[in-house]
C-alpha cells in the first residue's frame, strides 16, 4: 500500500503542475492571437483544452487516492489510461486540424458534432470500464475471501497433523504410518490448493463439507491419547476413513475447478 505522504504529496505536485499548465495554456492562447482576429470560437477553444488538460492531470492526480486505488481493479489502470489518452490526443488533434483548415473551409456544426460524437464514444467507453471493473472488483473479493477461507483451512490441517504425530506414543508403528501417511497427503493436498473464482454451488457445498470433515477429523485424533486400546482401531478406521472422504471431495473440487 502506498505510504499516505508520498501519496499526498504526488496528489499536490500533480495539482500544481495542473494549475501552471493551465497558466501557460491560457498566456498562449491569448498572446499568440490577435484580439481583433479571434475566432467565435476562441473561449470554446481555449475552455476545451484546458479541459482535455484536466482529464490528463486528472488520470494522475486520481493514482493518489487511497479510495480510487482501492475501488480499482489494478488491470484497468492502464486501459484507462490509455482510454483518456487517445480521447485527448484525438482531441487535440481535432481542435488544430479544424483551427487550421478553417482559414479555407469554415463549419462550426461539423467541428461541434465531431467533437460531440467522440466524447460519446470516449464516455461508452468509459462507461463499459466502469462495468467491468464493478464486476472484477466482486469477483476478487470472492476469491479473496475464498483465499482466506482455504488458508484457514491449510492452518487446521497443518495443527491436526501435528496434533497425530504427538499421538505416536499411543499407537502400533504399522497403524501409525498408514494413517500418518494418509493424513500427509491431505497435508500436501491443500499446500497447492487454488480458490475457484467463480459463483458454483456445487463447490461452496464442497468447501463446507471439507472443512466440516476436517473440523471433525481433529476432534477424532485429539481422542486418541485417551481411547482405550481396544477401541483404538475402530477410531483410526474412522479417522482413515474420514481422511479418504475428505481427498475424494478435493479432489472432486479439483475436476470443477478445470472444467
């Protein structure tokens, strides 16, 4: 995250770079003309670059906010980016060429409406980044939030596997080892889990059963210290059997996730 200072003070710099263009733009304007010879549309003019000015600033300026970098989606900086660029390029473009041609051919409706058609275009434009951003911004809360669930879930795997080797002592090496084994691998299994990233209920009814299977495995291995003997292989039946469960339904999750 950036650091509040540098941010305030890119914010400002930016701003006062902003204003000073501006100053410029608007001794030119008026130096570089006669007043005698103005066009009607000198203050058009010189109002709509000031304002291309402004979007260009604009794009900066809008980096250093905390609240507009958090509401979007790194990958769309750029593309707006590069959609503010090509408007104002375009409109300068616009601007000189119909500023300069108009000595020959005069049509104050065709330089408006082209102008008016392109700001359009730049705000449908605009306006479909806007979209889409609201929807990436869902879906990375929904995989974060995924993300969390499944490192919660990595952490209480990782705790019941060691909760079982703790419980070495109370077991026969050969019952050890396969169920340590069979534990290992949903260990393993979750070390290089993904979230999903995608609306499926069938993989939230997955989730809430794997982490209900592993909530209830721990509660299985912390009763082996005082389990009696007897009853010892009945239990670790059950853990294997549970642990088998819980590998089946991840690896079910895993078919969903490459479909």
């Amino acid at each position: 995250m950036m650091n509040k200072e540098p941010a305030k003070t890119g914010f400002l710099i930016t701003i006062g770079l902003l204003i000073i263009t501006w100053v410029v733009t608007i001794w030119l304007f008026h130096y570089l003309t006669d007043p005698k010879t103005r066009s009607e549309l000198f203050g058009f003019n010189l109002a709509f670059i000031c304002f291309l000015e402004l979007l260009s600033f604009g794009y900066f300026a809008f980096l250093f906010i905390p609240k507009f970098r958090k509401g979007v989606v790194w990958a769309l900086y750029p593309v707006i980016g590069i959609t503010v660029g090509l408007y104002v390029a375009l409109s300068v473009v616009i601007v000189i060429g119909y500023n300069f041609f108009s000595i020959f051919v005069s049509s104050p409706k065709a330089y408006f409406t082209t102008l008016v058609v392109e700001s359009l275009f730049f705000l449908i434009i605009l306006g479909s980044i806007i979209v889409l951003n609201a929807y990436k911004k869902v879906e990375d809360i929904g995989i974060e939030k995924e993300w969390k669930g499944l490192v919660n879930i990595s952490v209480k795997v990782q705790e019941i596997y060691q909760q079982f080797l703790n419980c070495k002592e109370f077991l026969a090496i050969q019952d050890f080892r396969d169920v340590e084994k069979d534990i290992r691998k949903l260990k393993e299994k979750f070390q290089f889990c993904t979230p999903f990233g995608r609306s499926n209920s069938e993989v939230v009814d997955l989730e809430e059963q794997i982490q209900n299977q592993i909530t209830s495995l721990g509660k299985l291995i912390l009763t082996i210290p005082s389990t009696k003997k007897e009853e010892l292989g009945k239990l670790l039946e059950n853990i294997k059997h549970l642990t088998a469960t819980t590998l089946q339904a991840m690896e079910r999750r895993e078919k969903l996730l490459i479909k």
